[in-house]
C-alpha cells in the first residue's frame, strides 16, 4: 500500500500528519518545494499547535525555507520552535528535533551574515560526533569571515582529517578556496595556489564562480613565475570571463 493510499485507511490524526510528512520528505527530495510544503501545511492543521509533534511539523517547514534560500523565513521558524516549544525539545523522545533546530539556526544566521551570531552555536555544536561535516564546514566559513585564520585553518584542517562520513563537493570547494584566500593573504602562494587548484577540481563548487578562480591561478602563477601554469589558465578563462584576485 503506497501513502498516498494510506491517508484513505481510517487513521488517526498523528497516523495521518506523519504520512503526510513523510510523503513532503520524498517531493522535497524532487525539489517539489511547492507540494511538499502543502503536505505539511495539512499536517500542522491535522494536529494543531498544542500537539507534541507540531514542532516538527514546523521544522520541516523551515527546512524547505532553507532549501528555497529563505534564510529569513527558516530563522524565524527555528526561533519560534525554541522560543515556543522548549518543553517538547527537552523531552528525551525530542532530542533529535532539538539537536536539528540548533544547528540549522546556526546554519541560516551563518548565511544571512550574522557570524558573530552563527559561530558559538556552531562551535557548542562541535561537542557532538554527528554532522561533523556540516559543523565544520559552517564553522571555518564563520571564522573565515570573521577574520580569525587560524581557527579558520584548524577547522578546514579537521574536516578534511574525517573519514567514513560523506562530504559535500559544495563544502570541499569552498574550504579550499577559503584556504586559498587566507594563504594568499599570509604570502604563501604556492599553498595558496595548491588549494585553488583542489577547489577547481571540485565537481561541484556552489557559488564560486569558475572564471574568479581561475583569475586567482592565473595571478598566481604569473607572481610565482610558472609561464605554462600561466598559459594554461589563461586560456580556460579566455572562455569564462575576466575575474582575477585580490
């Protein structure tokens, strides 16, 4: 019986609400924010907002924000739940709700440019063995940001030391170009081109756009006097824009 099928079978109301956000995960996973997101809004109304798992009802509905780029809108989210539901989050069936709540706040202040904010939430994050990939990644782009390279520097160092846990080409490339940037800044170019060249070898890099790091390796070669490094990236950029470094 498919869940589709299941919301037809006399059910009660949680029975109902927990197929239905079960069935939001699948059409999130197809990026149907849209559908998803009516999924869960039948959900919330099946329980009502005094009900043990509205809450996640609501967190789910913030990650869709999240998806959407809606930083905002998941931030207000997150804060509601903690602020609203803090007895629910603290029982011990709920621990995963909370742990969830806490670092995806982190995550939204983060990229909203709140890092002063995002960071000691991501850093009392860091206690824990789980999402080390995510946390780490937040983190050093915290501390890049903020100016604090040596932090920024031990925790890039520390995800690319993990294993047996997946990580994002996303956040790969971006480490490395962080890494990129802060060597430059320190005048150690061979590490700094080394790092962008990893970058560039990312399959996916997010919002680093080619032609800016390939301006970096041109300019770099150029200063470190490697003529053939400096042909070869000038002809990929040929193709991709003018965008240099600092």
């Amino acid at each position: 019986m498919g869940l589709e099928e299941l919301l037809q079978q006399d059910i009660d109301p949680l029975s109902q609400a927990l197929v239905l956000m079960e069935i939001s995960n699948g059409l999130s996973r197809l990026q149907r924010y849209r559908d998803a997101r009516q999924k869960l809004m039948k959900a919330s109304k099946l329980l009502g907002p005094n009900h043990e798992y509205y809450p996640r009802v609501a967190y789910h509905l913030a990650l869709i924000d999240m998806e959407e780029k809606n930083w905002r809108g998941a931030l207000n989210r997150f804060d509601d739940i903690l602020e609203s539901y803090a007895a629910i989050l603290h029982m011990p069936d709920h621990d995963d709700l909370l742990e969830g709540t806490e670092l995806n706040r982190a995550v939204a202040l983060g990229k909203l440019g709140r890092y002063q904010e995002a960071r000691p939430l991501l850093e009392e994050a860091r206690r824990n063995k789980q999402n080390r990939t995510i946390i780490l990644s937040y983190l050093g782009a915290c501390d890049f940001e903020l100016g604090h390279y040596d932090a920024a520097i031990e925790a890039y160092d520390e995800l690319f030391s993990i294993t047996g846990e997946p990580m994002d080409s996303v956040f790969r490339a971006q480490a490395h170009y962080h890494r990129g940037v802060m060597f430059f800044r320190r005048d150690q170019l061979a590490r700094a081109k080394s790092e962008f060249e990893q970058c560039l070898a990312c399959p996916d890099r997010g919002e680093i756009q080619n032609a800016n790091l390939l301006g970096w390796l041109v300019d770099l070669s150029r200063k470190l006097g490697l003529d053939d490094d400096v042909k070869r990236y000038s002809t990929l950029l040929s193709g991709s824009g003018q965008a240099g470094g600092e």
